[in-house]
C-alpha cells in the first residue's frame, strides 16, 4: 500500500531539485524515498525546470547583446 506524501516536504523537494541539487541528496535532505522523488522528476519537475533554465539562458543572451 502507498503512503501519502507530506505535501509540505514534497514541495521542500522540488525547491531543492530546482536549485540543482541531486535526488539523493533531496532524499537525504527531505527524509522522502528517493523512487518518490524521481517519480515527480521525471513525470513534471524535470520540464519545469527545463524551461527556467532556457528563459535564463535567453534572459543572459538578450542581456550580452546590449552590451
């Protein structure tokens, strides 16, 4: 049987995945099983943060060409 996730630890999950950090280190960090987290990497977390890493290179691109 599954067991809810804490929501709370879970969202503390994605900021650390967002900020670059590993699924095992997350999972050490947040206490959470690391199948749990790369389950919500590779099904929505992993896109998302696809797209901030392209809206920062452009914003970084767009800012060179003032220059």
């Amino acid at each position: 049987m599954s067991e809810k996730l804490d929501k709370a630890k879970l969202a503390e999950a994605k900021t650390h995945y967002m900020n670059f950090k590993s699924v095992p280190e997350i999972s050490e960090l947040t206490g959470l099983n690391a199948r749990s987290i790369r389950y919500h990497v590779d099904n929505s977390w992993n896109k998302e943060r696809s797209l901030e890493k392209e809206k920062f290179f452009e914003y970084l691109s767009e800012n060179k060409k003032h220059l």
